[in-house]
C-alpha cells in the first residue's frame, strides 16, 4: 500500500489517499489537483514533488 498527504506538497491542504499502487494514488491526485486545486495542467515538477512525498502505508 502507499498513502500520500497533499498537505506534504500544498501546504494546508487536507486531502490524504491509500491506494494500492503509486499509479493508483497519482491519478486520483490528479483529479483533487484540478477540482481542489483548480489546476488544469500537472507540471512534471509537481509529480516529481507527489512521488517524492508518496509512502508506504
């Protein structure tokens, strides 16, 4: 399992996900990233920044 924080990348942000796989929690941060966040591109930065801050859970 692997879980990550979106607070660890956007500070004061709530949102946290367990997921099987890295893949898994990557793509349901890129739907919080645009809905939440109001982002409409995913910079290569920010998911070196996301995969940086994924654990095992």
């Amino acid at each position: 399992m692997k879980a990550f924080a979106c607070g660890d990348v956007v500070p004061g942000c709530e949102a946290r996900w367990v997921c099987s796989t890295e893949d898994e929690i990557l793509a349901r941060v890129g739907a919080h990233a645009s809905s939440a966040h109001g982002l409409t591109e995913i910079s290569p930065e920010l998911v070196g920044a996301v995969r940086g801050s994924i654990v095992a859970a």
